[in-house]
C-alpha cells in the first residue's frame, strides 16, 4: 500500500477495532490516488477472521482463514461488487445489492459490498442505494469509491463517511523520495505549497476542450522528447507562445515520477519509459527554477530560457546512471 494512504488506514483500524465504523464509507480520489486499494484493504480486513495489527496500529487481513481465500478468488459469498463495462451503473444493479443485504450472511457475520465508480450510477440507480443507505442491516458495509466526488448526488456523500485520498504530490511528494545514495532530500516545508490538487478547478485545461487537448499534445511531445529527443521544435513553440506550457511542464514531471515510483513500488511492468526518480527530481527543479524566473524577472529572454530548458534537459536524460 502506498505510504499516504498509512493515516487513513490507521483511523479506520482504530474505528473498526472500537466497533465504530459507519455503515458507508466513501473513498475519493483522483486516478490512482490510492482508494481503490483502500476498498479491497478495508473489506478484506472487516470480512477476515482471524485479522491482525502491525506496529503502525493498521488492520490487516490474515490472507488464510477461509474467508480471506475465498475473497481473493472472488467467491465469497458475503460480498458484492458494484461495478460497470458500460458507461452507467443502472437501478437493476443497485436493486441486486439491496437484495444481497436482504439475506442474512453466508459464513461469516459482516456483509460488504463496494461500488466502483460511485459516480456512475444513474439517478434512479444512485435513489435506490439511497434507501439502502438509510434503512441499514445490522453488520452491512457499503463503501462507495470515485474519481469524480462531485458528480456524486450530495445525498449519498451526506449518508457516508468521507475520505478524501490525496496523494502527496510536487515537493510533497519529492519528499518522500530516497534519492541517490540512500539519502532522504529534505526540502523546506515552509515554501509556498506545489499541491496541484488544491487549484485543479481553475485550470482551463479542464473545462475547456481545446486547451485540454493542447495539453494532451504537449504531454505526449514531453514523452517523445524524453524517450527519443523527438518533437523538439513543438515543444519549443509550446514554452514560448502557450502560457500554460512551463505549468504543464511541471505537473507531466509530477505525473511521471508518480508513475516511476509506483511501479518501483508495484513491481508493475506497464510504465511508458524508465527514467528513474533522480533523473525525475532533477528535471523537475530544473522546470521550477526556469518557471520561477519567468514569473518573477522582468527582463528575460523566454525563447532563451526555453531553449536552454530543453538542452539541460536533454543533458539529464543522457547523462550516466547515477
Ligand atoms: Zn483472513
């Protein structure tokens, strides 16, 4: 499990352990924030029979009672997961869950289900969850999980407990780095804060189609250049005429390192390229440091400083693995 999730884990462990916990949980998050995980954590440990605390006081499944097999094969009885191919979770889906928390339990005494992708219920779909939601049975467990919290009705947020995930991100999450010789970059903490997620709603790049795409070509020209030192000119053009380019500039590096650490976490083998966290981090204050000049000199040569951006940039990338 991904460190930032480690506080959110211990709540719900000290709450489950003083029978606290809600009938509905909501995780929210962006993409691969981590809440996905969380669900499959939190079933597993109210489902299994024999779980256990580690030193950080977090519950954890046994992995071999009975029950902790059968969820793995995905065959346990007690459980249901809610989710959808299609574009929408439909009211027949729902009106199957209500069903399954009609019946009593199989094996054990805890019932669960999660719905995936919350937010795609339709609203006859999301009513229905309402009144299950509402009318709990004893020992049910619904938790919900989402990438877009906002378009969930604010009725169904209002009947569950919420958790926010929000993966540290920019030198939050730089920061949890081991960089180079097993040394731990330590970063000033009273900087103005890089959340990306704190501002993301006033990005045009997300309401506006066009910028959006322009983001997506500007993306996918980072790549090129860092994998093959391709679309050189393109992204040029970008950092000199599009506004947006050197904060995009930024948040791809940000996307990237969080993909690297992942799958250094994961062992996952489905990473575009593999530039390694430190080649990351030095490109990422190289961006900084052109980004802050731009914003805070008054006389500067922004083809120059693009220009010399790219070539630093390049140099990282094909310098000897450290
Ligand atoms: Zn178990």
């Amino acid at each position: 499990m991904q460190a930032w999730l480690q506080t959110t884990q211990q709540q719900l462990s000290r709450q489950l352990h003083a029978n606290k916990l809600p009938h509905a949980i909501l995780f929210s998050g962006v993409k691969g924030a981590g809440h996905e995980e969380l669900a499959l954590w939190l079933t597993q440990v109210l489902l299994c029979q024999h779980y256990h605390v580690d030193n950080l006081n977090i519950l954890h499944g046994c992995n071999q009672c009975k029950t902790c097999q059968l969820f793995a094969s995905n065959s346990y009885p007690d459980h249901i997961t809610l989710s959808t191919d299609k574009a929408t979770i439909g009211v027949d889906e729902v009106r199957k869950l209500s069903q399954f928390f009609e019946k009593t339990a199989h094996i054990g005494t805890a019932k669960t289900a999660w719905v995936k992708q919350a937010d795609s219920m339709t609203i006859s779909a999301a009513n229905a969850l309402l009144k299950t939601l509402e009318e709990p049975t004893a020992n049910s467990f619904i938790i919900l999980t989402t990438n877009s919290v906002e378009t969930l009705l604010p009725t169904i947020i209002s009947r569950c407990q919420q958790f926010k995930i929000r993966p540290p991100v920019g030198e939050n999450l730089l920061a949890e780095f081991s960089i180079g010789d097993g040394q731990h970059v330590t970063l000033q903490h009273n900087q103005q804060s890089t959340d990306l997620f704190a501002n993301l709603s006033h990005y045009s790049e997300l309401s506006d189609a066009s910028v959006a795409n322009d983001f997506q070509t500007f993306r996918n020209n980072i790549k090129q250049y860092l994998c093959y030192h391709a679309h050189r000119a393109e992204l040029l053009k970008a950092l000199v005429d599009n506004n947006n380019a050197m904060r995009w500039f930024e948040k791809v590096i940000v996307d990237l390192t969080r993909e690297q650490w992942r799958w250094e976490l994961s062992a996952q083998s489905d990473l575009e390229m593999n530039l390694g966290t430190e080649k990351l981090w030095q490109i990422y204050r190289l961006i900084q440091t052109a980004n802050m000049k731009l914003k805070t000199l008054v006389q500067v040569n922004r083809q120059f400083l693009s220009e010399k951006l790219l070539v630093d940039i390049s140099q990282i990338v094909n310098s000897a693995e450290g």
